[in-house]
C-alpha cells in the first residue's frame, strides 16, 4: 500500500478506534460502578414496585437518581436506550487497524523470522484464527466451569491467556504478539456483547412486551459475562499500549510479564470494585505497587559491554544507518518523523538509537534490513565513547 495512504488510514481508523473504545470502556465502568453502589431503595413504592437499588450521583450541573429492578418494571418504558454500538465499532475498526497495519504489512510487521518463518499469509491465517479460536474456547470454557466456580474459572482462564501469549510470542513478531493477545481478548469481549449479553437483554424486553416473567437465567449469564469483560478491560488496554515500550515487548519472557500484569490489574479492578461498594481495601494498591516496581526491576535491559575498543568515526555510524536504518527512516514518512539523514540527526537521537537497537533490539523491526551483531557492536562503543 502506499505509504502516505496508510498514514492517513492509520490516522483516520485510530482516532475511531480509540474513541469508540473510550465510549465502550467509559459506559461499561460506569454501569459496572452503579450495579456496585446500589443501595436499598428508600421509597417503599420503589420496592413493591420491583426496585432492587438506587443510585444517586451527581454530574454535569445536577443529580441524577437511576434504578436497577429486580427484572424489570411493569410498563415498556420508552425510549430503551441499548449500550451495543460503542462495543462493535470498538471491535470492527480495531479489526481494520489490524488488517491495514499488521495483515497488509505482514512481512515486516507480523512476522519475524528470528521468532518463526511463517508465509505472510500463513502469519494472518493463524492470526485470524486465534482470534476465532480464543472465543470458542472461552465460551465453552465458561459452559463448562463457570456455572460451578467463577474462581475455577479464572485459574484455568489464566491458564489458557498464558498459553495464548506463549504461543503468539512463539509465532509472531514481539510487537504483533502482544497485540494478538490483545485482540483475541477483545474480540471475546465484545463477542460477549454479541452473542450472550444483547440477546438476553432481547429475551427480557420480549418477556415484558408479552407480559411474561422473564427466564432469569439468561440474564445471570449476562451479568457473568460483563463482569468477565470489566477485568478483561485493563489487560487489553495494556497490550494496545505497549507497542510503544520495547522494553516490555521485547522482554525475553514478554508472554510471562504480560500474565503477571494481567494478574495485577485483575487486583487493582478488585480494589476499585470494593471502593465503589463503600469498602477500602488498602493492601491491594500497596502489593500491586510492589509488583510493578519488581517488574520494572526485573525488565531494565542489560547494557552489554561494546567488544569494540577503538574509537567509533561518526563516518562508520553513518554506514550502518544509512545501509539498516534509512529505508524507513527518512524523508515525510518515517515513522514518527524520526529521520536519520544527517549525522546531526543521528547525534541527537544516540540515545535512541542504543535503546532501540542495541539494548531492547527491537529496531530494525523483525530485523528487516539484516543487521548484524557487529553492527549492534559497533553503535554501542560509538555511544559509550560518546560518554
Ligand atoms: C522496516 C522499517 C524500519 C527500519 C529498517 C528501522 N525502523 Fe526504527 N522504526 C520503525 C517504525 C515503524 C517505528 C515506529 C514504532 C512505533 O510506532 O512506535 C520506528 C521507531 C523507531 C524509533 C523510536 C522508538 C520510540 O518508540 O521511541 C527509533 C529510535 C528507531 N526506530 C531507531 C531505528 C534504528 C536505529 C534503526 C536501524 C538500526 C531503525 N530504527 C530501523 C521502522 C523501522
């Protein structure tokens, strides 16, 4: 595709993507928050009338007072508002982020020989795949198991989040492994939304047009499910960051720290979940505090030793960047307008440059240009003896 064509998709899918996220994500905290504060309401005509809690919140220049019943209330209120759209727009410009920047690109982006020598095409076909099989498993996963223990549930369930990330890591570029996990939980996020959460909302409001006593079950399901997706939420928007930090990406067991932080956040969403019921639970930001220090800890990269002693010409590193570097890194597209035409340029950024290539490898991405070890060695005594 041509390069200025996909800066603009990019541009365009991301903005959606992000903001219909943001839709998704703000309504599902809040209406996870309300279920939680829900107290007894104090009208006794609330009650009889099937009122199962209140909620008073105040907001945007006034008080607002919501309801949950029990089922529902006697008559069809009108309008219904549904909460579906922000979680497949969510999904579907997600997709087409994935489909513009990692299937179209594949060979550089989702591949990596270094990992696995797959086909582009095979790469996006185990892509597409997993995202697939991510769902049916979890779905029969919780048919399974769910039913009886929600806490079994979890414990295989990390079990299965920790062989998928293993398993992308095995298979995909670092950078596109973290964000097929990503994807596979979000796309049973919002196959949750799809298949089990809005048809038994259907099922309710059908049950009262025909002044039924809906099945209850279908809704516990629901409710199960939307749990599941509050502490899928914070994981995923983990992996959708972290294509920026090639430190956490690139790490050797970068499948091991994404099941660590996805246990953490689990807990922190615990926490959250207790405040919103009036409880504080101060231990848990404490511990959690103590397991991002000791994965910050655990993750720095070595700064391995340059074997080459004599001095670096600027002239040499220009060499390797010219041959490694500047097919990407030049001109109105590189990406992030970071260019490395001119040995000013190539100064400024030696930081950057170590970080990237010498310590976390993460550039050239996939190794694309096929630098070699010497190379790495080479920008690395031209940064120490930068001093
Ligand atoms: C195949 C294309 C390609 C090649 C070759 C390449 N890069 Fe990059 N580089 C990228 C892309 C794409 C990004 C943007 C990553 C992102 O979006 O976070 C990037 C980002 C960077 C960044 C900024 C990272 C950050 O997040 O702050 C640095 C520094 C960098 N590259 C250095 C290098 C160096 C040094 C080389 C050569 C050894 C190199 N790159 C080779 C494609 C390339």
């Amino acid at each position: 595709m041509d390069p200025y064509l996909r800066d603009v998709l990019d541009v365009c899918i991301r903005m959606l993507h992000v903001i219909a996220g943001i839709a998704w994500i703000g309504a599902s905290f809040y209406f996870v928050r309300l279920d939680l504060a829900l107290r007894p309401p104090k009208e006794r005509g609330d009650a009889e009338a099937g009122v199962a809690g209140e909620f008073w919140g105040v907001h945007g220049g006034g008080l607002y007072h919501s309801r949950k019943y029990r089922l529902a209330p006697a008559e069809m209120p009108e309008p219904l508002h549904w909460f579906k759209w922000e979680a497949y727009t969510t999904w579907l410009s997600g997709f087409a982020l994935l489909v513009v920047l990692y299937y179209l690109d594949a060979d550089v982006r989702l591949v990596d020989p270094q990992v696995a020598d797959l086909a582009a095409w095979q790469a996006v076909a185990v892509s597409v795949g997993g995202l697939a099989l991510g769902w049916v498993v979890y779905d029969l996963l919780c048919r399974a198991v769910g039913a009886r223990s929600q806490i079994l549930l979890a414990v295989v369930g990390t079990g299965l989040v920790a062989i998928a990330a293993w398993g992308a890591g095995e298979l995909f570029a670092p950078r596109a492994a973290y964000l097929q996990v990503g994807a596979m939980l979000g796309t049973i996020m919002v196959a949750n939304v799809l298949f089990v959460i809005i048809p038994a909302h259907r099922k309710l409001v059908a049950a009262m047009e025909e002044k039924r006593e809906p099945d209850p079950t279908p809704l516990l399901r629901a409710k199960n499910r939307s749990v599941h997706n509050n502490y899928l939420t914070l994981p995923v928007l983990f992996t959708m960051l972290i294509g920026h930090f090639a430190f956490v990406f690139g790490a050797d067991e970068a499948w091991l720290v994404f099941v660590l932080v996805a246990v953490l956040t689990a807990f922190i969403r615990v926490f959250f979940n207790f405040w919103h019921t009036g409880r504080r639970v101060w231990w848990i930001p404490v511990a959690a505090g103590v397991g991002i220090v000791a994965l910050a800890v655990w993750l720095e990269p070595d700064t391995p030793a340059p074997t080459r002693t004599d001095p670096v010409s600027i002239a040499e590193v220009q060499g390797v960047i010219a041959e490694r570097c500047a097919t990407c890194h030049s001109g109105v597209s590189a990406p992030l307008g970071i260019t490395f035409e001119t040995a000013e340029q190539i100064e400024a950024r030696a930081d950057d440059i170590e970080r990237q290539a010498v310590l976390t490898r993460a550039m050239p991405p996939g190794n694309a240009t096929g630098i070699t070890d010497e190379e790495r060695d080479l920008l690395a005594a031209w940064v120490a003896q930068r001093g």
